[in-house]
C-alpha cells in the first residue's frame, strides 16, 4: 500500500492562505466605505403623562413595629 506523500502540503496550504489574504484585500479595497457618516438627529417629542407634572405620595408598607 502506498504512502501518502506529505512533502508539498506546507507549501499548498501556506500559498491558500496567502491567496486567500490577496483576494480578501481586494474585495474590501473595492468596497465604498462613507467618509463622513451623516448625522441624524429624530426629532423627539415629550410625551405629557399625568404623573410627570403632579405630586405623588409613596407610599411605604407598613411597619410591624411602631413606637
């Protein structure tokens, strides 16, 4: 049975990863990056809610121990 020769795999896999690197850098050399994002700003609108403008009590639970 004959043995599988080994001798040449460094080379094929170390010459894939470097093509693979090449070929990565352009794809994103070729991609559109924007230079200045722009800012969006929402325009955003207070809700009125009853609790916001009125006092409210707290109310605390109560105590087993009063003195």
């Amino acid at each position: 049975m004959p043995q599988l020769d080994t001798s040449t795999w460094l080379i094929t896999i170390t010459s894939m990863i470097l093509t693979l690197f090449i070929l990565m850098q352009l794809k994103f050399t070729k991609h559109y990056f924007h230079q200045t994002p722009m800012l969006d700003t929402p325009n955003s609108t207070k809700h009125l809610t009853p609790w916001e403008t009125k006092w409210t009590k707290i109310y605390l639970p109560p105590s087993s121990l009063q003195r």
